[in-house]
C-alpha cells in the first residue's frame, strides 16, 4: 500500500482524465436586424456567439487504500480499502451523489483525510448545493486541511451561485496567498472575467495560457482552451484577429470537438462569412453526434445537448435569406431544447424575428415561457401566475434568462415581445415592459418610444409627448430618434401640424433627406400651409445645390435628383411652372447618367406638355429608347384592347 503522499501524487495524475465540461454555458449574441414591424421598429433576431467551457475536476483516489493505521492486515484497513474502491469509482464515473456518499463513508474511517475532503466539497458542488458547498469550505476540517486549490473550490461555489464578483476575488486570494497559478486557475479567471464583461482582460488571460501551452512542445494544447481564446476575441469583438492568433493550428485541430467547430463557426458569423459557418455548423453537428453517440444517448438527448448549434443553424440560414428554413429550424429546436437553456430564449426570440407580423398571439406565448413567476396565490397554477406577471408588470425575465443574456441581448428580447404585444393589442404590457427596459437603461431611445406609443394607443397622446419631450431633454444625443419618432406617432393620430413641427425640428441634414423632406410636405400640405411647404422646399434645394459644388458619389447624386423632383412635382402642383422647369434642367445640367437625366426630362415633358407641346415633343426625342418598344404591334394591341374591353 503507498502512502497518503503517493494517493496525492496519483490523484493529480488522474485528475485530467476526469474533467467534466460544464454544458450549455452562457452564449452571447450581437444584435442583427430582420424586417419591419410597424413605422419605428424591426424585430431583431438574436446570434449566438461562442462557448466559453467552464472546465471543473471530478476528484477521485485513483489508487487502492493505504494502511493510514500502522495496524497491518486488520479489519480497520479492509473497511479503508473498500472504501477507497468505492469513492473511486463514483468519481470516474461522475456519479455525484454516489461520491458524496462514498466520501462521509471514508471520512467516518478517517477523518482527517484531505482527498475524501476534496471529494466531498467538489460532489457538493456538482450537485449545486452552493450554500453547503460554501459553508463546508469554510468549515474547520476544510482550513486545517490546507490543501492546494481551497480558494479555487470556493470560487467554484461563487460561481455556481451567479456570485461573479466574490469568485473572482477568491481566484485573486489563492494567487496571492497559495499562490495557485495552475492553468485551471487561470482558465477560470479568464471565464469569470469574460462573464463580468472584462473581455480585453478575459482575452490577455487567455492569450498567457495559449502562449505558455505552444512553449510546451510536446504537450498538446486542450481544445476547451483554444475554444476559449475564440469566445473571448469574439466577446471583445476581435472576431478578424482569430485567425492570426490560432494561425499554427490546422483546420482539423480547430475541428476536433463540437465546440471548437461551433466557436470557429461563430467567427464567420461575426464577419458575415455565412456561408463558411453553415459549413462549420454542419461539422459541429456531424462531430458532436459521434461524440454523443459514444455516450450511450439516445437521438431525443443529442438534439438537446445540441440545441445551440441547431439553433445557430437556423439564425445562418435567416441571414442567407432562407426563411422558411430558418423558421422551421427555430420550431425544431424549441421542441426539444431544456426549459432552462439559454437557447430557449435565443430560439424564441428568432422565430417572432423569423415571423414578423403575423401569428402575434402566439408569439406572446412564446415569450410567456420566458418570463419570471409571479407569486401563485392561492388555488392558482403557476402557469397562470407566469401568464398574469406579464399582465400586471411586462416583461421581466426568469433569472435562468436574464443572467445567460448580455444586456443588449435581454433588452432586444424584451423589445420583441413589447412590438408583438402591441401588435396584440396589450398595451399595458407594452407600457410596463417599456418601463422595465428603462430601469436597465434609461437612455435606451426604443423603449421611451415604445412606452410613448403605448400611451398613444391608449389615448393618451399628450402624455405620450410629453414623455418623449423630457426624454430628449434628459439625453440629447437621442433628439433625431424622439422627433422622428413624435412625427410618426402625432401623423398617426392625424396631428398634422405637430408632426410637421416634430420633423421641421431636425437639423438640415435630416430634414432635407428625400424621404424626410417629402413627408414634411405633405404634412404641411395636410395643413393647408403651402407657404411653409415652399419655404422648405427653396432651402432644400438651396442646401443641396451647395453641398454639391465639390461634386458628389453617385449616391449622393442619387439623392439630389429626387429632392428636385420632389421639388419640382411640388412647383408644378402650385402652377409655378417656369420654377419647376428649371428645377429639372438643373439635374440634367448635374449629371450624365442616362436613367437620372431620363427621370428629370419626364418631368420636363409633363411640364411643357401643358403649355409648350413642341417643347414635350424635343425633350421626349431625347429621352432613351424603351427595350422591345420597337417589337409591340400597336394595330394588334388596340384591337386587343377593344375586345377585351366589350361587355
């Protein structure tokens, strides 16, 4: 029998081997854009980004027993052996419960061992009793034990408790004081920094440990590491500097593992190489199945250990434009993904994306499964009590939810089901919903106009303006968005004059904008101010023609020649017809380009063709032919027309 020595050096060896990767951790998301709901929103469907893995040991003996008792071949020794033998196999097998049993067993034989201890606090752990967890490394036993690791375990229990901050400072304290600077320390600081958002710090981290692992020759750097250092680059948004970081790995070391293959995925979303992540994501899925396979799990298991990938296939197939594909890949994934994963509401989130308008009331429902409970009052399911939170106070998202969820993420989630809500007509939701978004970011433009819109519809507009007005005044960054947003919601309500002063408002360079400027004519047209509506119209012109002295970018030219039109259309309504005239001359003194100088002498012909036909007639002989004009029978088309047109 060897020593206590010997069990220890052998436990180290082993530990290894019994890592257990923590699944469905946190996934973040950016923000992307997917159709237009109403006037001032768009759903946004939400990305998955890359898996940052939580690596934890199993702890286990690794070795038979020892004669701790000097007292040779007796009974004492073969209860301390199959004791040993037991604990043992629990821990390689990651029976937790077994192991905590196995571990007061052998403690009960010897007290004062330092693996049963570790083995007890870590089985605490995995079974996410944090508190006795804490409490236990805490404990007497535990800190006259003085093993190696103590800080660490009991950031382990900060950890499991969502309590990031204290974590972090037990990882600090056993650097300090016993000075652990083992990698698995320094994983979990770097993931503890990367959920704080300290991501340029979670990167540096991960950098010293990919850096330290390359000097190491012979060793071979753990796919949980490198699929790290891609999360943590990508949560910096760094996506383009992957590739030069992991440059001496082959494509096949970067696809070893399913998570290495989703997070190299997640990198050609992030520079919308979409394509190359649908490729990737297939890869995830193919290796992942084989892996899990080798389990023993069934196809119902796989699909939902899964989930992230099926669903991030759903999102690519969104932004390449399949969206049937990507509806029904939603739909799949929330058939089987875990009611507390993070991708239920990553999922749900896209398929109302992936809908839009229609089917509002079962989007709701949707949302519904990710909101937090209600108090259940008496003879009350707590389904209905989940349902009537939403009622009294909008959406605030179960905690499962709302800590695997950035906050740009949770506040797109709960944006989402204030637009399907109001589309639904619940506008005591959009309003509570608007307030809740608010409490976590009082300047978050979209939800001041989502809760001013509730107002509006619940008619309420003078509140609903005044709103927006302190809003703006409170941050004046947001000014454009609240009188855009006062101009749509007062045009809405047919307040014409204050939507035409709402848009009148904004600075040249937004009011004078084609569209904006064709609005605010015909608001002031609604008003019957056509004094105004010329006013505007002369400094529009005015401001383009000298923002277009230096010459411009087609686009720009673009922009030019629809406000003259705008312009024009609008002298020729007044009867200002020379005025409107020169307008249109003046685009086809700016520009070459055959479609735009065609647009301005249509103009010209509908002009002259009123008080100058010979005119209509020259500007007509220059305007370019139409494809196939030349091919119509017009003899055989009349008389189409005329029989198609008898009773």
């Amino acid at each position: 029998a060897g020593s206590q020595d010997q069990r220890k050096t052998a436990l180290e060896e082993k530990r290894g081997a019994l890592k257990r990767k923590r699944k469905r951790n946190e996934r973040s998301a950016a923000q992307q854009n997917k159709g237009a709901t109403s006037p001032a929103f768009s759903f946004e469907s939400l990305t998955h980004s890359a898996q940052a893995h939580l690596v934890m040991s199993s702890k286990g003996s690794g070795l038979g027993p020892s004669d701790p008792t000097g007292e040779g071949e007796g009974l004492l020794e073969q209860k301390v052996a199959k004791a040993y033998a037991k604990l043992d196999a629990s821990t390689q097998k990651k029976q937790h419960k077994k192991t905590l049993k196995n571990a007061e067993e052998l403690l009960e034989l010897l007290p004062e061992d330092v693996i049963a201890k570790e083995c007890k606090l870590v089985a605490l752990i995995h079974l996410g009793e944090v508190d006795a967890a804490y409490k236990y490394a805490k404990s007497k036993a535990m800190t006259d034990a003085k093993y190696p690791g103590a800080s660490m375990e009991k950031a382990y229990c900060f950890y499991r408790s969502g309590q990031l901050g204290k974590a972090l400072d037990c990882v600090t304290e056993g650097e300090k004081v016993e000075g652990d600077v083992s990698e698995g320390t320094m994983e979990l600081k770097g993931q503890l920094l990367y959920r704080l958002g300290r991501m340029e710090e979670s990167k540096a981290v991960y950098e010293d440990l990919l850096s330290k692992a390359k000097q190491k020759r012979k060793a071979k750097v753990k796919s949980d590491l490198l699929g790290n250092i891609i999360a943590a680059y990508l949560a910096a948004d760094k996506a383009h500097e992957v590739g030069s970081v992991l440059n001496s790995f082959s494509s096949r070391n970067l696809q070893e593992t399913p998570e290495l293959a989703y997070n190299n995925a997640c990198v050609s979303v992030a520079l919308d190489q979409y394509d190359t992540a649908m490729d990737l994501l297939e890869v995830a899925e193919r290796v992942g199945y084989e892996s899990l396979h080798e389990h023993d799990l069934d196809d119902d298991e796989i699909k939902k250990e899964l989930a992230h990938i099926f669903a991030q296939k759903a999102y690519v197939a969104l932004k390449l434009g399949n969206d049937q594909e990507a509806l029904e890949g939603n739909l799949a994934v929330l058939k089987n993904v875990s009611n507390d994963d993070i991708t239920l509401a990553i999922a749900s989130n896209n398929l109302v994306a992936c809908r839009g308008n229609a089917q509002a009331f079962d989007s709701m429902k949707r949302f519904e499964k990710l909101a937090k409970k209600g108090e259940v009052k008496a003879g009350q399911s707590g389904k209905i009590a989940r349902r009537n939170s939403l009622g009294e106070g909008g959406l605030e998202l179960a905690a499962e939810f709302a800590e695997g969820l950035t906050e740009p993420e949770g506040l797109s989630v709960m944006c989402n089901y204030a637009i399907v809500s109001l589309l639904g007509n619940r506008f005591d939701a959009v309003e509570k919903t608007a307030k809740n978004m608010r409490k976590k970011k009082p300047d978050l433009v979209s939800a001041a106009v989502l809760q001013a819109m509730a107002l509006m519809k619940k008619k309420e507009g003078e509140e609903a303006m005044d709103l927006l007005d302190d809003f703006a005044s409170k941050y004046e960054d947001s000014f454009v968005e609240v009188q855009l947003a006062k101009c749509e919601l007062a045009a809405s309500s047919g307040k014409w004059k204050l939507a035409s002063q709402a848009l009148a408002s904004t600075p040249e360079q937004v009011r004078y904008q084609p569209a904006a400027l064709a609005t605010l004519v015909h608001l002031l047209g609604k008003c019957s101010d056509h004094q105004q509506a010329g006013d505007i119209i002369d400094s529009a012109t005015k401001w383009w023609e000298s923002s277009m002295l230096g010459g411009q970018e087609e686009s720009e030219m673009d922009k030019y020649v629809k406000v003259m039109k705008i312009a024009g259309q609008f002298k020729f309504e007044q009867k200002q017809l020379d005025a409107a005239a020169k307008l249109y001359e003046k685009i086809l003194e700016k520009t070459d380009n055959p479609l735009l100088r065609s647009e301005a002498m249509a103009g010209l012909v509908q002009l002259h063709g009123v008080d100058d036909s010979s005119l209509a007639d020259k500007y007509e002989a220059e305007m370019p032919p139409i494809p196939g004009i030349d091919e119509i029978d017009v003899e055989i088309l009349e008389q189409t027309t005329m029989k198609a047109s008898r009773p």
